[in-house]
C-alpha cells in the first residue's frame, strides 16, 4: 500500500486529484443525477436519430464523398425557407381579405413581381455564367439576401404597404438564382456509376420532404403572429448560407466549361465546318439533338399547367369550397395531392434512372393531358384533386426526364449552361400559366378546359418529336 500511495508524479498532487475524482464520481452517481442524464438522453433521442437517419440517407452510394450529400441538405434548407415565406405572403396577400380584394392583390403581386421577373429571368443565367468560379458564393449570397429581404417583408406584412412587392421579388430573383447555380453544380458532385437523373431525383425529393416538414412549422409560427414564418425564414436562409461553403472546392471548378445557347450561330458555312470566318461553332441547345428541344416543350407546358391550377385553382375553391369543407381544408387537400404526386414522381424517376426518357415525357403529357380533359367532362372535388396529383406526377418525372436528355445529348463542356438556360424557360413557364389563371373567371368546367388546352399545345409541340426521337435512339453515348 506504501509502495502504491507514493506514485505521485513531480508536481506531488495526484492522490489529491484522484480524490476529487471520486467525489465527483460519487456525487454523479446520485439518483436524481442519474434519472435526469436519462431524461436528457430520452428526450434527445428521437433527434440524434433522426439526425443520423438523415445524414445517412443524403450520404449513402458514395453522395457524402463525392459532396453531393450536402447539396441535398443544402436544398431541403432551401426548400423549408421558400415554405416559410410562402406561407407568410398567402396569408398576407390571399387570406386576409375578402376574394375580390384578393385577385387584385394576386395580381398585383404578379404584376410588380412575376412580371419584372420574366425580363430579369433571361439575365440570370448567363450573369451566373460568368462567376463559374464563385458558385458557393454564389448560392450564399442567394440565401444570405432571402434572409435580409425577410426582415424587411416582416414589417411590410404588418403595415399592407407597397414595399411588400419589390421585396417579394427580390426573393424570387434570389430563389431562382439559387435553383440555377443548383443545377449547374449538380453534375460536378455526381458519385461513381451515379446517374444525373438520379442525383436531381435525390435533391428534388430532399426539397420535397423539407417543404412538408418546414409548411405546418410555418403555420404554427403564423398562428403566434404574422412575422413569425418570416423570422424563421430569416434564420433557416442564414444557416443555409453558412452550409453553402461546406460544399467542396470542386463546385467552383470550371475546367472546359462553355456556354449554351438556345438558338444556333447564324451564318453557317453552306458545306458545314463551322461559320463563314471558319471559327469552330459552339454548340447550343438546338444543334445537340431535337430531343432537348421538344422535352423543353413538353416541360414549358407541365409548368405553365402548375402555374395555371396554383392561381385559378386557389381562388376558385375559395370562392367555391369542397363539399363540407372550409377553403383553407380545400386548399390544402389539392396540395397535398399535388404534392404527393410530385413526390412520387420524383421517387419512381429515380427508380427507373433515365430508362427512354423520349418515351417517359410523351407519356407523361398523355396523362397530364387525359386527366385534365376527365376533370372538365366530370368536374368535382374527386376530379380536381386528381387532376393536381397527377400534374404534379407528370411533371416531376417529364422534368427528371429532361435532366436525363440534357446530361445524355448535351456536351459536357456547356451541359452546365443548358441546365441553366431550361430552369429559366421553365420559370417563364409558370409565370405565363399563373397569369392565365389570375385573369379566367371562376368557372370550374372553363377552367379544367383551359387545363386541357394547355397541355395539349405542348403535346401538339412535342409529342411527335419525341417519339421520333425514341425510335431512333441516343444520338451521343449515354454519360453516366
């Protein structure tokens, strides 16, 4: 026993310390301490593990090494706060007044939002083009001023003054620059043997889920008061601005990147080989192969019906609820709809990894087009929440589709710019069929046939090309 009690190092302390030890042990082991640790570990289970289910989720098949599992996350960030503010804007501008008010209002808000947008739509991409080397700081700088003009529209929704608009569309510009950057980065974080349409599948339904998630947190925080989603948008868009340059130094790689265009270079030369100055033609969105071209239609026309049921929809079961049900309970059972058939389409899109994707797309405006034709023959409640599943089925997977010819026809080099120049198009789009459904009178039949019609341009576009372009096969080698 001596001989153990005089190991003591230099300093002559060490039974001292291991005494505190073991009073600090013994006081640790009382039962009021030990049932409160298990308490806490109680109580933070379900997060840890939903945490660690998550991470496992967007990290798995090579995603976390490659980097694409903070993409993911980084869009089910941006997913929440787009919900926030959207939540925060439709009571302000939708619900808080009677329904003549607020067409006026919805109007408005397209007018002095959706309406600059479609001018400054155009200028994003080839703007972003030019900071191929600043793309995380790009996508933090989107957040970082949704989270600012948040601020600023958490006053204007309390006072209904004017400055609620041009903030609104600051957020849109801002929120579209993000998707653009978004889609540009996603082939330089594609793990091995990852198909692009895969990758796109795993982002959009990470944004999905987010959305559910973040929506009833949004109405929650709108129930304590009317700033409160936009003060938790303001803090999700920080965070997600700090998680933007976790992203790896890859996302700012430009090497042998080129720019797209959605129109040929005029003045070719009569035997080929390029322009009539014998420089080498770049290539654009129309010279890579008919297919982009025709899946770019068919999805303008997917959009442009999203657009077109959010608004005419949106008024019309206000003015007209479902059968025993408030508008807001109407609201909410075609959004649901819409949004489980999004979230469908996105999850067998990434089963089916890019399998004919010609073929996918014209089916795809086959159904959009039959359901929309069924909801104006049979027009009611049943009809019109199939109508908003099954758009939003067709379009989630005419749009993994699209990704699929893009990555499969488009050169590597301007494959980056492409996605940028559809995601613009695709904008326009909506903006175009939300217009449309603010001005048609609230008229169900006219509007599902209104539906109809819309689709069926797009089919008229597109459909035969398309199935041409199956017929013949992949012009390039697929690019996994």
């Amino acid at each position: 026993m001596r001989e153990i009690g005089s190991r003591q190092g230099p300093l002559g302390h060490y039974d001292g310390v291991a005494a505190v030890r073991s009073s600090d042990a013994h006081a640790s082991g009382g039962p009021l301490r030990r049932t409160g640790r298990a308490v806490g570990r109680a109580l933070r289970l379900p997060f840890t593990a939903a945490a660690r289910g998550i991470r496992k989720a967007t990290h798995a098949h090579g995603a976390g090494e490659s980097g694409l599992g903070k993409l993911i996350e980084l869009h089910a960030v941006n997913g929440a706060g787009d919900v926030m503010i959207t939540v925060a804007l439709a009571s302000t501008v939708f619900f808080s007044v009677p329904t003549d008010e607020a067409r006026g209002r919805v109007a408005l808000y397209l007018a002095v939002t959706m309406a600059p947008f479609t001018l400054l739509a155009p200028v994003i991409g080839p703007l972003l083009d030019r900071l191929p080397h600043g793309r995380r700081a790009a996508m933090a700088a989107a957040m970082l001023t949704r989270a600012v003009l948040a601020i600023v529209m958490s006053t204007a929704v309390i006072t209904g003054s004017l400055e609620l608009y041009p903030a609104a569309l600051g957020v849109l510009v801002a929120s579209k620059a993000y998707g653009v950057v978004r889609s540009a980065v996603v082939p330089r974080l594609l793990p091995p043997r990852f198909s692009l349409v895969r990758a796109n599948s795993r982002v959009t339904l990470a944004g999905l889920l987010a959305t559910g998630v973040a929506a009833p947190i949004a109405a929650g925080l709108h129930m304590i008061g009317p700033r409160g989603p936009l003060y938790g948008a303001c803090v999700i868009f920080l965070g997600g601005a700090v998680l933007a340059f976790t992203l790896p130094p890859t996302v700012d790689s430009a090497k042998g990147e080129r720019k797209a265009r959605l129109v040929p270079v005029p003045h070719t030369h009569p035997h080929g080989g390029g322009d009539r100055t014998g420089k080498e033609r770049r290539p654009s969105l129309r010279t890579v192969g008919p297919s982009v071209l025709h899946g770019l239609q068919a999805n303008a026309s997917h959009r442009a019906l999203s657009g077109f049921l959010t608004f005419f929809l949106a008024f019309l079961l206000r003015e007209h609820p479902l059968a025993g049900q408030s508008a807001a309970v109407s609201l909410g059972i075609v959004g649901v709809a819409a949004g489980a058939g999004n979230a469908l389409g996105t999850a067998v899109g990434a089963w089916l990894k890019a399998r004919g994707p010609e073929l996918i797309i014209a089916t795809m405006l086959a159904i959009a087009l039959s359901a929309a034709i069924l909801a104006a023959l049979f027009f009611g409640g049943l009809m019109m929440a199939v109508l908003c599943a099954l758009a939003g089925f067709s379009q989630a997977l005419s749009k993994l589709s699209l990704d699929a010819v893009i990555q499969r026809d488009v050169p590597e080099e301007v494959r980056t710019s492409a996605f940028a120049r559809s995601e613009t198009l695709l904008q326009m789009s909506w903006v175009v069929g939300g217009a449309i459904g603010i001005a048609l009178p609230l008229n169900g039949v006219l509007g599902m046939g209104v539906a109809a019609g819309i689709v069926g341009l797009g089919a008229l576009m597109a459909v035969r090309g398309l199935l041409s372009g199956a017929r013949r096969g992949s012009p390039h080698p697929r690019v996994a």
